[in-house]
C-alpha cells in the first residue's frame, strides 16, 4: 500500500471567491457598454436620482436595472438547471422540461389575447397570468406524478413535463392564431424573451423570493448529491428522499416561474450553465449551486451586453445570443476538457 | 442475548401481487448470512425492507429493538446500511467525492466534511484497496474497483448492518474473492453484521455461517450451509438437478447436464 497517496482536499471557498470576482467584474464593466457611449464621470458625479443628467439616466435607470435582472434571471434559471438535472439524474434536463415556461407562455399569452393592460401591484397582467400559468403546470404536473409514499418516480416525472410542453404549446399555438397583428407581435416577442422592460421595482420585487429559493436549495444540496447517485442509495445514507425531491422540484420551479414571467422563456441557460460549472467545480452540488448561480448571472449579463449592441441601436432578443454564444463555447469547453 | 436485527411475520406485496410471505427472522451481532435463492424469490425486496428503502409494516423489522420504520432516516443510516448490485452514475464524481458520501448521516446540513471523516475514509479506502485512485472519477474505472468504491462508502457509514445486493454477481472470480475477501476482514475484525444475497451457492457455502434459503417469497430452509445446502432442498428449489461435493468442508454444489 502506497501510503504517500493522501485525499485531496478541495478549496471551496477559493472557488466560490473566482466566481464572485468574476461576477463583481461583470457587473462592473458591462453597464459602461452599450449602444450610447457614456461618461462615467458625468454619470456618477450625479447618483441615481439625477433628472438632468442623461449619462446617469442611461447608466441607472436604462442599464443597470437590466443588468440586474439578467443577473437574478441567469442565476435562477441556471441553479433551477442544476437542481432538475440532479433531481431527474438526467443531464440534457432544465428548467423548462417539466413544462414551467410553457405553462408560463399560456398564461403571458391568454393576458395578450385578452387585451389585459392594467398592472396590479406594479406588475402587468401579462406576468401575473404568466406566473399563475407556471404555478398552473408545476400543479398539473407532480400532482399526476405523485406517488403514494409522496415520491416522485423520475421516468414518469419526465414524460409528464414532455407531455404538458406540448399540450401548453398546441394551447399557445391556438391562441396565437386567432389572435390579431397586434397581439401576434406581443406574442412572438415574449416567446423570444428578454430583458428590456424593467425597474428597479420589478427587481426588488422578485430578488427575495429568487435568492429564498437559492437558499433553500444550498440548505439540502448534500441530499441532492445523494438522490443524483440513486435514490435507493440516497435513502440508505439516510436522506428523506420524498421531503428533498418536494423542496427541490418546487422551489428550483418556483424560481424559474418568477424569473420566466418577467423576461419570458430565456433557453439554453439553464441547461448549458450548469454543465460549463460542472467542468469547472464538479458534481457537487453544495459548491456547484453557488457556481452556477454566480456564473449563471454573469454569463446572462454578458450575452445581454452583446444582444444590445451587437447590432445597435437594434436590440435582439437574449435567448438568441445565450444559445449562439453559449452552445460553441460549450462545445469547446468540451473538446478542451477531452484533449487535457 | 438479544438479537440484533429481528424479522417478525413480514408480509409485503407491490400493489396486490404478495412478494414476501410471513418472514420472520432472528439475527444476531456479527452473524455472516447469505441469503439465497432463485431470481423473483424476494431477497432483493426482503433486504430493501431490512435497509428501510421501501417502506415496511409497523414493527415488522426492529434493530436494536426499536422497530425500523418509526427510526429518523439518519439514526437508520448510522445503524444499517444497503449496498445496491449497480451502481450507474450521471454525474462525474470522484471516488473520493463518493466514499464521503458515506459521512451523510453525520453531518448536520450545510457542512462539508471535516477532517475526523477524512481519515474515517482514508482507513475505509485503505480497507478497500481503492485509495491509489480516490481522485479519479467513478465513471472511468472498472466493475470490480466500483464494487470497492461502493463498499468503501458504506464502510465510511460506519454501520452495525450492511445489507448487500449481490455484491459479486456482475465481477470476474478475481474480483468477486477480492470482495467476499473484505467483507470477512470486516466481520471478523469490526463484527459487522452482513447479509448478502447471493446467486453462487459454491461462494455463499465458502464464506457464509449461516444461508437462509428463500423460494416464492417464503423462508424454505435457514441454517449452515450444511444445513441448507442439501441435494434434495436445492433440486426442489431451483427445479435442477444437482450433485453435492464436499471440499474441505465446503460444500459444491455442482448442476447435472445432459451432456456430461
């Protein structure tokens, strides 16, 4: 025996302070860029509320509050990604496969074909009934998965969520159809997503319950690394597999239907993040959550940055640049990753 | 004395087809069982029952006497634990990410490790032979270095019990002596309690003190392998005609073909 062989012990916090500068770096660089050249001096020498200074109004009321909400969106989506990939022990899941943004879409959609332009609270219609539609799917789907003993048989579970994305979307599908020019436009452009139409009330509204929800998921990230190795396995290390598929399902479709009924469905996230974190940090879900988190919401930023400039003063929708950046980058990532 | 693990008049049935049939059972500290029998007998459900992995009748099963379904899933894990036949992982963790696993039970959520379940592990791995490559990933090495992967992270539970689901049945002779070879070490020097089903009779009446015989989900003969292993038990049980050997003591059982 080879008694000078001894276990590594990894640096999880080293890690996690990577990404957090990382992220700090982000969210310091990208407001500064943008179709319109600012000066940063004029706008800080102004602060938020400055009314006549357009270098701080582009940078604090236009930027930063996208910034912001690319950041919770690409956190919550990616650690959602994370959470249903381990959950369903499935690494093409997201957070869309069991049928939460489609769910979503139905209800954005009934808002715009109803003509509902009223905002309540704040928020209009058409996020409401997205969130009610998401909330909607999510009921729909593990109530008729549910087993006896409360769990949730992972085959069954997948076919369900497949089942109502394409019962969702024949819905949408219809209603876009009978509905007007008008509406159609709305319609196809909430389907693409995006971060345009926001402020700050919006992000303090949905920041509490994203980052409660991220919370609760680090609390039983240890469990999750156990049901991702097996349930059976998970249960004789002693984990409550019913209670933590419960918390995990819901809360990471929880965040995904917040996050979905403000900036629309944004793919490729929550299925790329976590796997590009993967490579970085490994399976660990404890050390893997909080990457994929802080990677999520960087790398949500910066695909932004570039759909509002790439051809300025046109701005394209995010989800078209997250999977046109993100899907060769991943490939590459991979091929790098085999070579070494 | 008391015993360790006991089975009292288990009925168990998937649905309304019946598996396990009024099982009762009585287990000591430190016994070496194997349980056998033909494919569809029950062992895998009778020791899925045992681990708490499905959900047992009140009072059915008791450890310590304290009836297992009324246990926090935690306390059960630090007292019994199940090691699957296979082990088919998604993710890429490390060997060593996996032993650790074992630490589960003992670790309040939101922790990671200390260094008190390290070296509980590294001794585990050592016991293994599976250190000299902990930080390789599970996915790339073979059946037999799996099985020790897996058996080194329910050592690494630290349990009274350790159920095993025919844990030589997919490895070559090599490998499967290698593991009935640890699992010995384990008995006999941490009395361990073991309870493996098993397909190779030869293997289970060499390693086993005690074979509990298990047709159509009922109990049909429990005792030594001598016991159990007898020409006229197994021939009605497997429904194949066989020829009995005794080699030193251990007991071959040897099927009867037409062509030899």
């Amino acid at each position: 025996m080879n008694m000078s062989i001894t276990m590594v012990r990894y640096s999880y916090k080293m890690t996690l302070v990577i990404f957090l500068l990382l992220f700090m770096a982000t969210l310091c660089v990208t407001p500064l860029i943008g179709s319109t050249s600012i000066n940063i001096a004029n706008a800080l020498s102004g602060g938020i509320h400055a009314q006549n200074n357009l270098d701080a109004n582009i940078l604090f009321q236009v930027r930063l509050p996208r910034i912001l909400l690319g950041a919770l969106a690409g956190a919550a989506l990616s650690v959602a990604g994370a959470v249903f990939q381990a959950l369903l022990r499935n690494d093409l899941a997201a957070p869309f496969t069991l049928g939460v943004s489609s769910g979503a879409a139905l209800g954005a959609v009934l808002a715009i074909v109803l003509n509902l332009n009223i905002s309540i609270l704040g928020f209009p219609m058409v996020s409401l009934f997205s969130f009610l539609g998401a909330l909607g799917a999510i009921f729909l789907v593990f109530s008729l998965v549910k087993t006896r003993h409360g769990e949730f048989p992972t085959s069954i579970l997948l076919l369900a969520g497949v089942t109502a994305n394409f019962f969702f979307a024949a819905m949408v599908m219809f209603l876009h159809y009978i509905s007007d020019f008008g509406q159609s436009f709305r319609i196809i452009r909430w389907l693409m997503g995006g971060l345009d139409i926001t402020d700050y009330q919006t992000v303090l509204s949905i920041a509490p319950m994203v980052f409660l929800g991220i919370g609760l998921l680090v609390y039983v990230g240890r469990d999750l690394n156990l049901i991702s190795t097996g349930v059976h396995s998970a249960t004789s290390r002693g984990v409550d597999v019913p209670r933590t598929q419960r918390i995990g399902f819901i809360t990471a479709s929880l965040i995904t239907g917040i996050v979905v009924s403000i900036t629309g469905p944004i793919g490729f996230v929550g299925l790329i993040v976590p796997h590009i974190a993967r490579l970085f940090v490994g399976s660990d879900l404890r050390i893997l959550i909080p990457v994929s988190m802080l990677f999520g919401a960087s790398f949500l930023i910066i695909c932004d940055t570039v759909a509002r400039t790439i051809i300025a003063p046109t701005e394209i929708p995010v989800g078209i640049i997250t999977a046109m950046l993100g899907g060769p980058f991943f490939v590459w990532l991979l091929k790098r990753k085999k070579q070494a | 004395m008391r015993p360790h693990l006991e089975v009292e008049n288990l009925d168990f049935a998937y649905d309304s087809e019946p598996i396990l049939k009024n099982i009762s059972l009585s287990i000591e500290k430190g016994d070496f069982i194997g349980l056998i029998g033909p494919n569809g007998s029950g062992k895998s459900t009778l020791l899925k029952l045992m681990g708490g992995i499905l959900n047992c009748p009140d009072n059915a099963i008791r450890i310590n006497e304290h009836p297992i379904n009324a246990i926090n899933k935690k306390k059960l894990a630090r007292a019994i634990t199940w090691v699957p036949q296979e082990h088919p992982m998604v993710f890429p963790y490390t060997i060593q990410e996996i032993v650790l696993m074992g630490r589960h039970p003992y670790l309040p959520p939101l922790s990671f490790e200390g260094e008190e379940d390290y070296t509980i592990a590294r001794k585990a791995m050592e016991t293994t032979q599976t250190l000299q490559f902990s930080d390789r990933y599970f996915n790339e090495i073979s059946g037999g270095e799996k099985q020790r992967v897996m058996l080194a992270s329910a050592i690494t539970q630290e349990p009274e019990v350790m159920l095993l689901d025919e844990p030589t049945s997919a490895l070559d002779l090599k490998y499967q002596v290698q593991i009935l070879n640890i699992l010995n070490q384990l008995n006999e020097e941490k009395n361990i309690t073991l309870i493996l089903a098993m397909h190779d009779l030869n293997l289970a009446s060499r390693y086993c003190r005690r074979l509990i015989l298990l047709n159509d989900g009922a109990i049909v003969c429990d005792g030594t392998p001598e016991e159990v292993l007898k020409k006229e038990i197994i021939e009605n049980v497997y429904g194949v005609n066989v020829s009995l050997h005794n080699l030193d003591g251990d007991i071959l059982v040897h099927p009867i073909t037409n062509h030899s």
